[in-house]
C-alpha cells in the first residue's frame, strides 16, 4: 500500500510532500489539489459522489502528518 506521499510524488510532486511541521509544501499542496480536480473530475463524469474519499484523505491528512 502506498501512503499519501507516495501518492502525491506519483501526481507530480518533486520531492517532500508534507514538511517538518506536517504542512503541505508548495508542490504538495500543488500535487493535493491535482488529485482532489482529479476525483472532482471523476464524479462529473461517473455520478458517483467522491466526498467520503476527500473526507477520508484530509483525515488521512491531519492525522499522519
């Protein structure tokens, strides 16, 4: 299983995701914001709600980092 991180270098993020303090950094955020368009984008076409998704991601979120 990949973590979050991992997830957002695969989406264009170039090095840390998250820094020391557990913030976005600027390619973070960059990379966070792609992926949520992503999923947003996703709902449109399939109709199928992606909030418990983005829900469950800033959990992941504020949780892990």
């Amino acid at each position: 299983m990949k973590t979050l991180e991992e997830l957002l270098q695969e989406l264009g993020c170039v090095g840390d995701a998250f820094d020391s303090t557990g913030e976005f950094t600027e390619a973070g955020d960059k990379a966070y914001r792609f992926l949520l368009d992503l999923l947003y984008d996703i709902e449109g076409l399939t109709g199928e709600s992606v909030s418990s998704i983005v829900k469950e991601l800033d959990g992941i979120c504020n949780e892990n980092y």
